[in-house]
C-alpha cells in the first residue's frame, strides 16, 4: 500500500515539475533564443544594405557574359559564314 502511495506521490511530483518548467522555463528561453536570433538578423541586413549614395551618382555592376569555348576534340565543330 505504501509503494503505490510513494509511486503516485513520485509521479504527481514529476508531473509538477514539468509543468514548473513547461510554464516559466522554457518561454523564457525561447525569448532569450528569439531576440539572440533577431539581433543576428539586424546585423545580417545592416551588412548588406548598399552604401548611400549622393543623388545623381550612376553605377553600373557589370558581369562579363560567359563565352562558350568549344573543344575540337570533344565533337564535331561546324565552322560556318553567315549568308545575307
């Protein structure tokens, strides 16, 4: 009588202190996670946002196009003229 007494106490203890943590435990650590994660984020996109820029300044980005470079060796390569 007295172990199934102790086993509920144990369990009705258990299930107290789940709810201890459920309840103050872990909002607050997903508070502290959350504006750890937010603060990255502002730092993130500080880094990124392009440099001010005094009005009437034009910048160009220019990427070269990639030209395709065939190998003869690796097939058959038609060398042709244009005909208007």
């Amino acid at each position: 009588m007295f172990k199934l007494l102790d086993t509920l106490i144990f369990i009705f203890l258990i299930l107290m202190i789940f709810r201890y943590i459920g309840r103050y435990v872990i909002p607050f650590l997903l508070k502290s996670w959350v504006s750890k994660k937010v603060s990255e984020m502002q730092q993130n996109q500080q880094s990124y946002q392009q440099p001010n820029k005094r009005e009437g300044e034009v910048t160009i980005e220019y990427q070269p196009e990639n030209k395709k470079h065939y190998n003869r060796d690796s097939g058959e390569y038609v060398d042709y003229e244009e005909v208007k």
